[in-house]
C-alpha cells in the first residue's frame, strides 16, 4: 500500500513530515482528480520516487538529467499537454522547489502512468 510505504520513508528519515504530507495530498489528486489508478507496482515506483526527488532536492543533492532522446519522445506523444498539466499540477503542492534535473525523471513516471491508465 502507497500510504505504507510513505510511512516507512519518513520514519526512515529518508523524507520529511511535510514531504509525507505531500504526497499524501498527491495520492488524492492523482486517484480522486485526474483518476490515475496509482495503487499497482509503477504507482508506487512513481510516488517514491517524486517523494525522493523532493528530499534530494531540498538537500542539495543532484541526479544526472534524463536523456534528452527520452524526453523528446514524451514531448512528441498525444498525451504530453495532459501529461504537463498533470504535472505542473502536483508541483504546486508543495513549497519546496525541485530540481530541474529531477523533473524529467517525474515526467518519465507520470508519463507510464498515464499509459497505464489508458491501457485499463
């Protein structure tokens, strides 16, 4: 369960509470608002790793940005103006800025959801 395995990374001291928080509120969203079934194997990938992105981030830490052949084939695909909307969406929750390198890597997960999403 996503709700758990949030709770095992902030008692883990891996995220913060108000990261935990959050993505509590993004569960929500992306269930109750854009109906993105999350509760599966990449549902829960994505949210730990969006959970993640936004701790490195508020440490300062880097990753290596996704390959720019990747994300142009997101941009090139039916479901990017949705995809983005979905996005900026869920970035607004939270205070903290992510890095812009951490970005695409969120784009990619939001990206599989959605086509797991059409795909039900």
């Amino acid at each position: 369960m996503i709700e758990q395995r949030l709770a095992i990374l902030l008692q883990g001291g891996v995220i913060d509470q108000d990261i935990y928080n959050n993505m509590l509120n993004i569960v929500h969203i992306l269930e109750d608002v854009w109906l993105i079934p999350i509760r599966h194997p990449q549902g829960e990938m994505a949210l730990t790793h969006m959970a993640s992105a936004f701790m490195r981030s508020r440490r300062g830490e880097t990753v290596f940005p996704v390959e720019k052949e990747v994300l142009e084939k997101i941009e090139q695909s039916e479901h990017y103006p949705l995809l983005l909307k979905i996005h900026r969406s869920l970035l607004q929750r939270f205070v903290l800025k992510l890095h812009p390198n951490e970005e695409g890597y969120l784009l990619i997960n939001l990206y599989g959801l959605i086509l797991a999403t059409k795909s039900y």
